[in-house]
C-alpha cells in the first residue's frame, strides 16, 4: 500500500509539472497560433505543442493548457506571450552554406551577371530577402557570396539584404552573428572561415565588413500589408518555410512575395520543396543540382 501511496504521489506531482493537452485544447490552441501566424499544425503534432508551451505554461506559474489558452485567446499577434510562444513552436534549423548547390547557381548564374547588367546601366542595387532568416547563416552566406563577387566594389553598391523571422530570439542571434561550430556544418571554406570570422576559443564571431551588409527585423508572414511593403526584390530566399502553412496561406504568401520581386528576380526554396499545385505564377529554372522560380 505504501508503494501504491507512493506512486499515486509521483504520478500527481507529474501531473502538476507537465500539464497535458487533449484534442479538443488542441485544436483551439492550433486554430489560435494559425490566425495569428498562418502557422499550421496537423494532430501528429499535439505532442510538440504540449511539450514546448508545457514548459511556458509552467513558467507562468499556471497549471493546465485551459488556463493558458484563455489567458492568449484575446492577445494580439504582436503581445509579448506571442512571441514566447512563436520562440517555442518554430525550429530554427540553419547553417552556413546550406544547399550548396543551390547558392552556386545563386551566385554564379544568377547574382555575376546581375551585376554585370547593373554595372553596365549604372544602377547598382543589389536586394535580396531571407524570409526566414532564423539566427542569420542564410542572409550572412548570401552577404559573403556578394562580397566575394564585388570585391572592393562593394563600397559603390547599393547592398540591401534583409532577413526577417517571427522569433524574437532567433533576430538576437542574427545581429549578435556569434556562432559555434554547429554553424558550420555546410560547404564553408576554411579560407572563407578564416577570412570572415574571428575565432575566439570555441566560437566564431563575423567580421563587422560583412555583419554590416545585414539587417534583420521582425515580420510576420500573416501579416499581408507589412510584406507589400517590401519593393524592389531581386531575390527572395524562403527556404524551409511553406511547410509551417497550410494551402490557402502559402496561396497567400506566395502572391504577395510575388508582388514584391522585381519582374525577371528569382525565388528559392528549400532543396526538397516545390510550388507544383500552389502556384503557377513562376517559371521554373534548372540548374546543376538545383533550381529556382523566376518573375517573368
């Protein structure tokens, strides 16, 4: 009986640390995050959502996904408690150099002879967008791959890129831009590493000459009229992103990052992602191991 007690005494107290979510709450929870986001979540994912917001819920000193979810019901997208909550529900998976074969198309069939245009016409403006800029590896790769490009006349250009995200941790990490060797899993040079990084034991800090090329901001891509407000594009990197959202709101991204590319700029996705029954307003472009969709 004593063990019986004993049981009955671990089990609650495991009750009370780890609050669980039936389907129901689920579901209302789910619906909630995907009006304010446009992030979806099939029923295979209850567990990560338990588990994640289950240790916020702890953190506020609540004890079930009831109480949690009526305290969000009435909060704005924007409220402090939504951004825990979209720091606790996205993965930011991102190292430098990712897809390889992509950023070689990138940049030497794409961004070289971009430039050469541009040089020729006198408009030098290069603009790219990393949709989903997580802790900045994609923005800053792309950042190096400029430079490498340009040179020292890079100080003649008009450089704009822009990485967004909706984690407000994963924006700290992006303009700190200290890594670890985690980092550095992709196709990196050890010259490039060397070049553009300081090392300092065990992390890697960016040189301020490309750290200076980025900018990264908060964006919610549910929020239609803050992404019009994007113009001018050359390149929109949105890799790893669609899968979050369900038909009607990558319909709805994909229209406005559409109309923010420049006619004759190209879109990205993520190696094992394709537009194929969502849209049709790209033309797709084939290249060594890769591809990409471009504005006509």
């Amino acid at each position: 009986m004593g063990n019986n007690a004993g049981h009955l005494t671990m089990t609650a107290i495991a009750t009370v640390l780890s609050p669980t979510l039936d389907v129901d709450q689920f579901r209302e929870l789910r619906d909630i995050i995907y009006e304010k986001s446009g992030i979806f979540y099939t029923e295979n994912k209850i567990y990560l959502l338990e588990n994640r917001l289950g240790r916020r819920i702890k953190d506020l000193g609540m004890n079930s996904f009831k109480e949690y979810i009526s305290h969000i019901r009435s909060q704005d997208g924007r409220s402090e408690e939504f951004h825990q909550i979209y720091n606790a529900v996205t993965i930011n998976e991102t190292f430098f150099f990712r897809y390889q074969a992509q950023l070689d198309a990138f940049k030497n069939k794409l961004l070289v002879p971009l430039i050469k245009d541009r040089q020729a016409s006198g408009k030098k403006r290069i603009s790219v967008w990393s949709a989903a800029s997580s802790s900045g590896e994609e923005l800053y790769t792309i950042a190096i791959m400029v430079h490498e490009v340009l040179g020292t006349q890079i100080k003649e250009w008009d450089i704009r890129l822009l990485g967004t995200d909706i984690s407000h941790r994963a924006l700290k990490l992006a303009n700190e831009a200290v890594y670890t060797k985690n980092s550095f899993r992709g196709a990196m040079r050890d010259q490039q590493k060397q070049q553009y990084f300081d090392e300092d034991g065990l992390i890697f800090k960016l040189k301020t000459e490309i750290k200076d090329l980025a900018q990264f901001r908060y964006l919610n891509l549910n929020d239609d009229a803050e992404l019009r407000k994007l113009r001018g594009l050359d390149f929109i990197f949105c890799r790893n992103v669609l899968i979050y959202f369900d038909e009607e709101m990558k319909k709805r991204v994909l229209r406005s990052m559409y109309g923010v590319l420049n006619h004759g700029g190209y879109f990205f996705l993520g190696e094992a992602e394709s537009l194929h029954g969502i849209s049709s307003s790209f033309t797709v472009e084939h290249f060594s191991g890769a591809f990409a969709y471009k504005k006509e």
